[in-house]
C-alpha cells in the first residue's frame, strides 16, 4: 500500500502534509494519483478508513468531496465507534 499522505509543502506543521492526489499550489487533482489513492483507500481495514477519513474531514472542515469522492467513509457514529473499539484503535 502506498501512502495515503504526503508532505507537499514547506514548514515542519501539519499544514505540509496533505492527501496525495491534489496540488494545493495550482489547486488541481492529479488524476493518476488520486485514482492510486483511492485503490489504497479502498483496500485498507474498516479501522483505517475510518481514520484515515476522519482526519480528512478534520483537514477539511466539512463534507469532502475531492478526497472522499468514490469511496466508503459514510459510518453511522455508533458503527465507527464499535469498529474503533474492536479493533483496539479506543
């Protein structure tokens, strides 16, 4: 699997480490890249998409539909937190 995040921009704060696929500098999405995102999303465990997402909608403030577009992140509250606490995540 490769990774879901990289440092795209200068600085050593969160701000620099952003979900591959989309070029905040020209505000693009790069195909090619966010497609193989996507693939590496998808075939994660219930437990890392539903963090991985969650961190996504914290970055974003709301619904996301450039990052999340086309893959499951839509849990039920109570679903997620079983999830988490089976897994040991909680």
């Amino acid at each position: 699997m490769d990774y879901v995040f990289v440092k795209d921009a200068p600085g050593l704060c969160h701000h620099a480490t952003r979900p591959r696929g989309y070029d905040f500098s020209v505000d693009a999405v790069h195909s090619k890249d966010m497609e193989s995102r996507r693939a590496d999303y998808r075939s994660m465990h219930s437990v890392q998409q539903i963090l991985t997402a969650s961190i996504i909608w914290l970055c974003r403030a709301g619904k996301d539909n450039v990052w999340l577009g086309r893959v499951p992140c839509t849990w039920p509250t109570a679903e997620a937190l079983q999830i988490l606490r089976e897994s040991g995540a909680l």
